[in-house]
C-alpha cells in the first residue's frame, strides 16, 4: 500500500516538477554517495569555455552541495513552490513555464561565470520561488515562530533568517534579483508602464510543449497595480528551518 501511495504521488508531479526534482535528487544523492563527480558537476569558466565540458551548465543546476538539513529545505523548496507555477498561473501552458526556467537559468549562468557562482541550484529555486511570491503577493503566508506576512516579502525574509542563522543571504538576493528580472520584463513594465514584453517563450517550444485545454488560469494573468492579483488556496505553515543553500 505505501508503494502505491508514494508511486501515485509521484506520477502526480507536473512534468517540469517532476524532471527538476529527480534530477536534482539523483546528482545530489550520486554526487555525495561518490557515484558521480563532483568537480565535474560545478560551474567553471575555463572548463565550459576552453574544454567544452557542457554538461556542467546542468551539473550546476541539479548538485545542491552537501548532504544535510539545509538540503532538505532546498529540495523542499524546489518541489513546493515549482509546482505552485506550474499547476497555477502556467497550468495548460507548459511551454511558458520551461520558457521561464530557460531564461533563469541562463541569466544564472551568466552571473555565474562573472561572480563566480559554481551552484546555481538554489538561487534558481529561489527566482522560482520570488515569481510565485509576485503572482501571490497578497496572499498571507506563515513563517517560522508564527510570523505572519503578506507572500511578496517572503523572499527577503528567507534571505535575512539565513543571515541570522550564520549565512550570507548572497545566495538568496541573487535568486531574487533573477526572478524580478523575470517578473519586471515579462509583467511589470508591458502592465504598469505600457511597455514592451521583452521576453516571449519562443514559438518553437510550443512546438514541443504545446498548450493544454482546461487550464485553470492563463498565461500572462500575473498581478498589475491595475488588476487584483490570482491567490493560491489556503494558507502555507512553515517549519523550522537552517540556513539556505548552504553547502
């Protein structure tokens, strides 16, 4: 019977989900337990540029560092609020959704070899994350001790209880300046100021993720000063937590 429950929940994962969350459980897990190689899994410029190694641009992405509590929280991270996207403002709009984890990812890259950065897992989580957090800025989340606040400082309030904790909060701010990025370029300017949409999922993904019927929401439905914002259902508790992304 537990094998049936956790083999349905499972296959309830939304695809992109669902990829991102095995991935980064398998290169994590395999790099800790020695089945792959770490250094082969960390961003470098030299190794990217000048030997053609790749697969470090996806490496850097699913290895989230050591095993231990904050990994947990990361994946947990991850799982909760990808699917809070992707089953929400992107349901029925696959291609829209792997649009914007295409266009995180790469400005995540780019950082990466100008920071350096040689983990760009969480502060991808992160942009995910402060997206859903804009979308849902009004809804009010509960945080650790009881704190409760509106969702649209939940992103800052991540990043200064991992100050307080001991970290250094640069991986967080990161994950947020790249998710605003996301969120002004797409929403914010075409909306409040009648600009244009600079980013656009491109046709030829809709191609291969073409859109779905039955959507519960559509794509480019995010909240605008002049409009009031989509909530998700419910409340979310939070429990007690280490600092983020650490290694």
């Amino acid at each position: 019977m537990a094998e049936t429950d956790i083999g349905q929940w499972y296959s309830n994962i939304p695809f992109f989900t669902k990829w991102w969350f095995t991935l980064t459980l398998i290169c994590t897990l395999g790099a800790n337990f020695g089945v792959l190689p770490v250094m082969h899994m960390l961003l470098d410029w030299n190794f990217v540029v000048y030997k053609f190694q790749f697969w470090r641009m996806l490496g850097c992405v699913f290895f989230m560092g050591k095993l231990g509590f904050p990994f947990l929280i990361n994946v947990y991270f991850l799982y909760s609020y990808s699917i809070r996207l992707e089953t929400g403002v992107y349901d029925g709009k696959p291609a829209d959704y792997f649009f914007l984890l295409i266009f995180n990812w790469l400005v995540l890259i780019i950082l990466g070899f100008i920071i350096p950065l040689k983990i760009i897992g969480m502060p991808l989580v992160i942009s995910v994350l402060y997206v859903w957090c804009q979308i849902n800025r009004e809804t009010v989340v509960q945080f650790w001790f009881g704190t409760q606040f509106k969702a649209m400082y939940l992103p800052w309030a991540l990043a200064a209880f991992n100050v307080l904790l001991g970290g250094n909060g640069i991986t967080e701010l990161i994950g947020i300046f790249v998710g605003h990025m996301f969120f002004f370029l797409k929403y914010k300017y075409p909306i409040d100021y009648g600009g244009a949409s600079f980013v656009n999922t491109p046709q030829i993904m809709y191609k291969y993720f073409p859109n779905r019927s039955g959507g519960v929401s559509g794509f480019g439905q995010a909240p605008a000063s002049r409009r009031q914002a989509p909530r998700d259902e419910g409340r979310h508790n939070w429990g007690a937590g280490n600092p983020l992304g650490g290694n």
